[in-house]
C-alpha cells in the first residue's frame, strides 16, 4: 500500500498522526470488508468500508481524545436529529478496541464532492453556500428539544463558554485553562491573558449585549463544505462529521459556517469571499429567519467563534500528539483570526454583514 498522507494545518500534506485503517482492523470491528477509502483529515483516522455490498463510514479515536462517553454524547444528539428527520448519518456501533475508540456509521446518501479538499477550502459556488445554509437552518430546527447538558471536558470540541454570557470573560477563560492542564502546559509560554485582553475582550464587549437573548441550542459547529454530501441539484443531502458539535446557539453555529468557507484562511492575504458569505446567510434565512438579537449578534460573533476551538485544539496538539509547532499554530489561530476582523479586511466583511442582516425580515 503506498503511503497515505493527511491534511496538515497548511495546505501541504503531512504524514499523519493516526496509523491508516487497515482492512484487518475494520474486519475486527464490522466483520467481513475491505477499505475503500481513507480519509485525509488529520484528527483521527477514518476511511469508507465495503460489507457485503453496503458501505459504512468508520473512525478510529485514540482514547485520550473520545472515550465511548465522550462519542455517546454526539452520537445522542445525531440520533435525535435522524428522528427529527435531519438528513444525518444513522449511528451503528460505538466499539472500544485496548487504546483505541471505533465509530461506525452508514455512511451516507450523495456524493462527496469535496471530499479531498482542505477543510477550510471554499464552496464551488455561491448555489453551494446558499443550499449549505439552507441545511443548516433545517439541521437547527430539527435540534430543537434536544436538551442534554454540554459535552463533558475533551480535546477537540467547538464549545463556547467563555465568551458566551455578559461580564468580564477572564474567570471563565481561567476555569477552562484550568479543567484542561495540557492546555495550561502549552500557555505556559506565551502571553495568553494579555492577548485575550488586548484582542479578544474589546470584540466581547461588543457582543456582550446582545447574549442573554441567544437561546441555547446543541449545534453542527463544524460547518463547511467538506462535511456534507451533494445531490444532483446541488442540494445538501447528508449532514456529516458531528465530533466537535456542543451546546452553543444557533447564531453561533451560523458564524463559525461563514468564518470557515467564507474567508480563505489557508491563502495568502485572506482573501474574503462575500458573495459565498452572503448566499451562506441568506439560504439560511431563507428557512430560518434571525430574530432581532441574533441579526445582531451575529456580526460580533463572527470574530470569536474559533476561539475556544483554538484553545482546544492547542490542548489535543500538547497533550496527545505533542506537536509544540502545531501547538503554536493553534496559537497563532487563537490569536489570528480575532486579530484579523479588527483590521480593515475583516471590518469591512463585518459591516458589510451588519447591513445585510438589518435589512432583512426578523423573527
């Protein structure tokens, strides 16, 4: 077999982490099959699997990143959806194998067509943004009455606590530095609180007003156009790839959407899409629309939705794979993208969103 490679946090492809699937080890799991294909996400290790005729969708985590708990909480949460009839992958077996957790899942109506592109490449079109906030709209009434309590403590999950209520968000950043001690390990060495202070906390004083009208909700939180499979229209026909889903807000999860496909973090300068932001949001109206304090939260959240993504990912990168250079990009991630929607470039998409969403019927 010739070597695989994975997805990296630049766009060249790295060796990975994870060992490849085998398909001796997927036989250990889901008897009888073969691998089809493996994919190139640098998480953990997955790949599509052929049994008797049908194909299902298998993962591997190291047990320091999910436990069969930790999967059990996301996998609650897709079997609501499917019984709510959100187009979902159905949840087949959680299975724990000495270090490491298995998921199995069917593996999906629709084709992948963005299946080999980094995940934070953009839409193909402006059509693809609009059907993908469309879904998403969908994906959220669907969540509704799902009211399990936030994900235990783990690597590799899109939360938002810290800055998610009025107040000085500094405490609650200490809490979450302090449940992680990897995570405090790794800020050992950089000057988090006064960064969080000079960047982070102006953009939270804007949204601070705005938060106690954003009701809870559990959410995707992983948004972007490598996660969802296509159908012949262009329409989203599967929903997949729940592992960094939470209880945020509605709101929250339609920021992170238009932060990752709609400015091209991985190209030099970073370059905004507006059109695809914009079809993004629209097609998400289009099902669901904003009420008053989400069409006005929304341009605030944008600057802070990768934030506690940032930080765990920064706890995987010390505490599991012990990468210090990805660790100080997670970092830089942390840092980065608040940074960045302060400058003109960022302002400008801001405003601009600002515009769109006051201009537009509200719930």
């Amino acid at each position: 077999m010739s070597t695989h490679l994975a997805h990296g946090l630049g766009t060249d492809p790295v060796v990975p982490d994870w060992p490849p699937l085998t398909d001796a080890e997927v036989t250990g799991i889901v008897g009888p099959a073969r691998v089809v294909w493996r994919s190139p996400r640098p998480l953990s290790a997955a790949a599509v699997v052929e049994r008797g005729g049908r194909r299902l969708f298998v993962k591997r985590h190291h047990v320091s990143v999910r436990t069969a708990g930790g999967l059990a909480e996301e996998h609650a949460f897709l079997r609501h959806l499917r019984e709510h009839g959100a187009p979902v992958v159905e949840v087949l077996a959680a299975v724990r194998r000495g270090e490491w957790t298995y998921e199995v899942h069917s593996a999906g109506t629709g084709t992948d067509l963005y299946r080999d592109a980094l995940s934070w490449s953009p839409f193909r079109s402006p059509g693809h943004a609009r059907a993908a906030g469309a879904a998403l709209a969908r994906l959220h009434l669907a969540a509704e009455g799902f009211t399990a309590p936030r994900r235990r403590v783990q690597p590799l999950v899109a939360s938002f606590t810290v800055f998610a209520a009025p107040g000085d968000p500094l405490p609650r950043l200490g809490r979450y530095v302090t449940e992680r001690p990897a995570l405090a390990k790794a800020l050992a060495g950089y000057p988090w609180r006064a960064d969080t202070r000079r960047i982070l906390l102006p953009l939270h004083a804007r949204l601070a007003p705005h938060l106690p009208d954003l009701e809870p909700l559990w959410t995707h939180n992983d948004w972007h156009a490598s996660n969802l499979l296509w159908d012949a229209a262009g329409e989203v026909a599967t929903v997949l790839d729940f592992g960094m889903s939470d209880r945020t807000t509605a709101v929250h999860d339609l920021a992170t959407a238009i932060e990752r496909n709609a400015v091209q973090w991985l190209e030099p300068g970073f370059p905004v899409r507006e059109e695809d932001a914009f079809a993004l949001l629209d097609g998400y109206r289009s099902v669901r629309p904003l009420t008053q304090a989400e069409s006005a939260a929304l341009p605030e959240l944008l600057p802070l939705v990768h934030a506690e993504f940032a930080l765990s990912e920064m706890d995987y990168f010390h505490g599991v794979t012990r990468s210090p250079e990805n660790a100080r990009l997670a970092y830089e991630y942390y840092v980065g993208h608040a940074e960045w929607f302060s400058g003109a470039d960022g302002r400008r998409l801001l405003d601009r969103l600002s515009r769109r969403c006051a201009a537009a019927p509200r719930r």
